[in-house]
C-alpha cells in the first residue's frame, strides 16, 4: 500500500478484504501487487444532478451510451481499459502535478502506438 503512515484503519480493512478473498474465492492472488488508498480530496466531487447534465457516461433520456463523453473518448480494446477509462471521466483529476503525469504516459503510449503502426505498415508494403 502507498501512504500508509496515519491510515492504519485501511492496512486493517484491507488485510481483512483480502482474508476473505483467500478464503471465499479458493484462488491464488499474486496478481494483486498494489493497493492503492482512494483519496477523496484528488478528485473534483461532482454531484448526481452534474454527472446527469453533463452526460459523461450515459444519456439523460433514455441512459444510453451513444452521444455521450464516454462514447466520444473510448477507443480502448479491452474491459480494462474501458473500467479505467470510464473511472477517469467519473472521478476527474484536481491535482495539476497529477494530470501532467498522466498526459505524458498517454502521450509517450501514442507514440509508441504511432511508431509501432509506421514499422507495421512499412513491413506490409515490403512483402
């Protein structure tokens, strides 16, 4: 867990959620390598009656996805993805330091994404 200085309720409550994941799902959990605490003040609160106006992730009239925020942004390939996706435009980032990170890591991906395409389609016009 990161910042668990002063948050020793967490550490327990998480210890405890993990206690029963073992015991209720019979499965291994290496996969699960990090916790990360949820804190409310890095994000900007927005209310039901703003969620619903501003359409992020579904329509007023009939709750579809179509036209929406979410709809217009997400290209991503996976169910992942998509999750995260979709938690970024519900709980949007108020930390300036912490949204300058993210647009490098999304503009450092692009990149890799567009050499990756430019490689691709040049071995294609080799064959």
């Amino acid at each position: 867990m990161e910042n668990i200085v002063g948050k020793e309720l967490a550490l327990t409550a998480a210890n405890g959620l993990l206690d029963y994941i073992k015991q209720t799902q019979k499965i291994e959990m290496e996969h699960i390598n990090v916790i990360k605490i949820y804190d409310i003040i890095k994000y900007m609160s927005l209310d039901i009656n703003a969620r619903r106006n501003l359409e992020l992730t579904e329509r007023m009239r009939d709750k579809g996805k179509k036209g929406t925020l979410l709809w217009v942004l997400d290209k991503t390939s996976t169910s992942m993805g998509g999750r995260m996706l979709r938690r970024w435009i519900s709980d949007p980032l108020i930390d300036v330091d912490e949204i300058n990170r993210k647009i490098r890591i999304c503009k450092r991906t692009k990149n890799k994404y567009d050499i990756k395409r430019r490689y691709n389609r040049k071995s294609k016009k080799d064959i």
